[in-house]
C-alpha cells in the first residue's frame, strides 16, 4: 500500500518561496548578460528626439472608432 505523504503549510510555502526565487535569479540573468555586450548601440538608438513632442488635435470620432476596434479585436 501506498502512504500518503503529508506537507505542512510551513514546508508548502517553503517551496513556493524557493521556486518564485529560482525564477526570478533565472529570469534576471538574461537581462544582466545583455547589458554586458559589447555590440554598439543602432542609429536609432543614438538620434535624439525633440522633445516636446509638438501637439496634434485628434478626431475623437476616430480615437472611438480606434479604441472599440483595439478593444474587441484584441481582447480588451
């Protein structure tokens, strides 16, 4: 017969705690490598932007008409 092994409340969340830890070293370590490379950064990445960016009235027709379509199409 099979025993059925019992975890107390203090070993469960000693596990979650570990785990949520291992994902969030592991997760982190991409983003440390990537700021390590040496590659030179892109044009795009150099230029400067104008600063501030100068108004432009919208349509609110069109906004609507762009936030209902954005909202169904994509989920909300």
């Amino acid at each position: 017969m099979q025993e059925r092994k019992q975890i107390s409340r203090k070993d469960f969340l000693k596990g979650v705690g570990t785990t949520v830890a291992g994902v969030t070293v592991i997760g982190s370590v991409g983003s440390i490598l990537t700021g390590c490379s040496t590659d030179t950064p892109t044009a795009s990445v150099t230029e400067k932007s104008e600063w501030p960016f100068k108004y432009q009235k919208s349509d609110p027709d069109k906004a609507a008409e762009r936030a209902y379509k954005g909202y169904k199409e994509k989920g909300g």
